[in-house]
C-alpha cells in the first residue's frame, strides 16, 4: 500500500463538488515516471454530467503528457472500501496493465488491495479492435 497515494487521495477527496449525494470520493494515481495526480468526484444537478475522482486523475495525467499509471489509490468516507464504478474501470484499464495494484481507502484506515485486473477482468481493450474488421 502506498501511503502517499492514500493521502493524496485523501486531500483532494476534501475538494470534492458532491452538494446533492454528499459523497466525498478522492482519488490519486502514480504515473510511470513516479508523479502523482489527483482528482475529485464532481456532482451536475444534471446527474449523469458529474465527473468521478478516478476520471478527474486520469485527465489531469493524461493534460500533463504521461499516459502510463503505475498504481491508484481510491478514497471515499464509507464503512467499507469502494471500488471504482464500471466506467472508471474500463478508464483505469485503459492506462494501466492488469497487474497495477488498486489500494481501496476510508478515512478511517481501512483498506482493500486488489488491481485493475481483479476490478475488470476481461477488460476490453485495443486488441479488441485489432481482431474485429
């Protein structure tokens, strides 16, 4: 578990845009070249508009140039923690080799290891499209 990530997560968790759930979600990536962005769940009074933390890290990654994430920590202030949703899955996927270590935060410490595989198994992915003319 990479502790860094998790407090990176949980920082930027507290600048979440979240007026009509009420749920906090930071999220926090580690890209090949060893920087971290962050990001933040994003609420639209028109629901399906709003932004998840995951998908706010990846773009800040992807704005800076880097496209390879090496590890992701997701944070969120629940009993238990939560897995990315399944669009945020296949945007990990889309980043991240199968074996990339996913750590699952809550504010009260505790934690689920799992990576992007395990989240996603059969990702679909650009070979998909290589094989389907």
């Amino acid at each position: 578990m990479s502790d860094d990530l998790i407090e990176a997560a949980r920082k930027v968790r507290e600048n979440a845009h979240a007026p009509y759930s009420n749920y906090f979600v930071g999220a926090a990536i580690r890209s090949d070249g060893g920087t971290i962005y962050v990001g933040c769940n994003v609420e639209n009074v028109a629901y399906p508009e709003g932004t998840c933390a995951e998908a706010g890290a990846i773009a800040a990654m992807c704005a800076a140039g880097d496209r390879t994430i090496q590890e992701v920590a997701v944070i969120a202030g629940s009993d238990a923690p939560v897995p990315p949703c399944g669009g945020c899955r296949q945007k990990l996927a889309e980043f991240a080799n199968g074996d990339v270590k996913v750590t699952l935060a809550t504010l009260t410490g505790v934690t689920k290891t799992t990576t992007v595989a395990d989240l996603l198994p059969g990702a679909f992915g650009r070979g998909h499209l290589d094989s389907g003319s």
